[in-house]
C-alpha cells in the first residue's frame, strides 16, 4: 500500500510542475485576440482584451501578414495550454482526494 501512496504521491508532484509549466506557458503569450473590421473599405486591426473587468480594443492599424500569422499562432497555443491546464488541475484534483486520508501528503 506504501508503495501505491509513494508513486501517486510521485505523479502528483509531476503534476504540479505540469501545471506551473502551463502557466508560464500562458503567461508568455501576447494578450488579447487580433479582430479584422473593414471601415470604408479598407482593413484595419484591433486587439481585443479584457481588462479591469471590460472589453478593451486596442487600434494596431494595417499589419503585415507575418503579425497576423504570430496572433493567431497564440490563439492556437492559448486554447491548447488551456486545455492541458484544465486537465492537469483535475487529475490533481483526483490525486489529492486519493491521497487523503490519515497519512499527510
């Protein structure tokens, strides 16, 4: 049974470096989400970002297609460090309540 409670205890340190990784991963990445409005036929781009609790957009006006391409990049690896996030943080959820019990973590 030792053993058992040594390995889950093992995964469950692994798991939270996952998740710290996660978080420094996110925390890298450009805030916000690049939005296209087309005004009086020609093309301009916004930032769009929550701050203090509303929606800001900030002008970034005509952008090269290489800076459009590295937003939506970040888009991408925000929704799959998201994901992995979420994951992570249940499957602690799962260990820690395995773990519970007379003996300390």
């Amino acid at each position: 049974m030792a053993v058992i409670k040594n390995v889950l205890r093992e995964e469950l340190q692994n798991s939270l470096r996952l998740e710290e990784s996660y978080e420094q991963e996110l925390g890298k990445l450009p805030k916000g989400s690049l939005i296209r409005k087309i005004i009086k036929g020609h093309e301009y781009f916004y930032v769009v970002e929550r701050r203090e609790g509303k929606v800001r957009f900030t002008y970034r006006g005509k952008l090269s297609s290489d800076d459009i391409q590295k937003y939506r990049n970040a888009r991408e690896s925000r929704a799959k460090y998201r994901r992995l996030l979420s994951q992570v943080k249940k499957q602690i959820k799962y260990l820690r309540s395995i773990l519970r019990g007379k003996q300390e973590i």
